[in-house]
C-alpha cells in the first residue's frame, strides 16, 4: 500500500488527502498505521489516538500539525449502486 502512495507524489501539486476506506479502511487501525508506517517525509503522520479510536464512520486521523490530512471515509457502495441503476432506469437502459 505504501508503494501506491509513494505512486501519487508525481501529481500536480503533490498529495494533499491521502483516503483509506472500504472494510480494511475503516476497521483496521492497525493497517492504517502499517499504510502510513514512514511516510512522515510525504507529510503524512496519524493522530495514535484518533486512529485507534476510529473504528467505521468518517474521520480525519491525521496528527494536528501534518500537512497531508489522513482520511477514514465509509465506502458507500450502495449510494453508488443506487445512483447508477437510477440513471440507467431514467435513460430507459
């Protein structure tokens, strides 16, 4: 996973977010802390307690100083499923 972010630092602009979600995401303090583990020179660092604290829902568990804010956000895929098959019902698909 650390690889993949290190991936994003060419973009204009450099990173500002970094998102962590689905099950692993948004359940998984652990992972989230292995998933940011040495990326303080990128401006990522997580808030230890707002991170083992989180546990599904949104959250930002970024440490306070940290330019790159670290954010917890539930998936929703049955928004988006909703949204496409009402798009496609409305198109006449």
């Amino acid at each position: 996973m650390r690889w993949h972010i290190g991936a994003m630092l060419p973009a204009p602009g450099g990173l500002d977010v970094l998102v962590l979600t689905a099950g692993v995401g948004e359940y998984s303090a652990a992972v989230r802390a292995a998933a940011c583990d040495g990326l303080d020179f990128l401006g990522i660092r997580l808030d230890p307690t707002k991170n083992t604290e989180t546990l599904g829902g949104d959250a930002d568990v970024s440490a306070a100083d940290t330019p790159v804010r670290v954010l917890v956000l539930t998936t929703r895929e049955d928004a988006a499923i909703t949204r496409e098959c009402a798009d496609l019902l409305a198109a006449g698909e």
